[in-house]
C-alpha cells in the first residue's frame, strides 16, 4: 500500500470521528438545554364546516346534467 492510500485512510479516519462525535454532543446539548414538551393531540373534523347561508348561495345550481351535481364556490373573507 502506497504511502499516500495510508494517509487519505488515516484522513477519512479521522473525519469520520469528528462527525460521530460532533454529531452525539449535538444531540447531548440539544436534549440537555430543552425540557421535553407534553404532547397533544388535536382533533380534527373530517370535513371543514359550511359557512352559514350556504344553502342559499347554492340553491340554483342544478348542474348541467339536472340530476343536481354542480360545483359551487363560495368565497369569504
């Protein structure tokens, strides 16, 4: 083995070493400064509610096929 093989082992070695270890005292600080956060679980609806008056803003809206399939838009603020 080449002399310059040996030195860019001993390199990679090396560089290696320094991400482990600087890996592991960032996760040793970051978990030391910071006290753990409860979870919490939100609940969520499974479809976002209708604004009021909805009903009316839709109420002629039949679709182009009539059996009453349309897409209405409604716009808030």
């Amino acid at each position: 083995m080449t002399g310059r093989r040996r030195l860019w082992r001993r390199v990679a070695a090396a560089w290696l070493g320094v991400v482990v270890v600087a890996g592991g005292l960032t996760l040793w600080l970051r978990d030391s400064a910071e006290p753990p956060e409860p979870h919490v679980r939100e609940e969520a609806s499974p479809t976002p509610s209708l604004p009021e008056g909805w009903e009316s803003a839709c109420a002629g809206a039949a679709g182009p096929d009539g059996k009453g399939q349309a897409l209405c838009i409604i716009r808030t603020r």
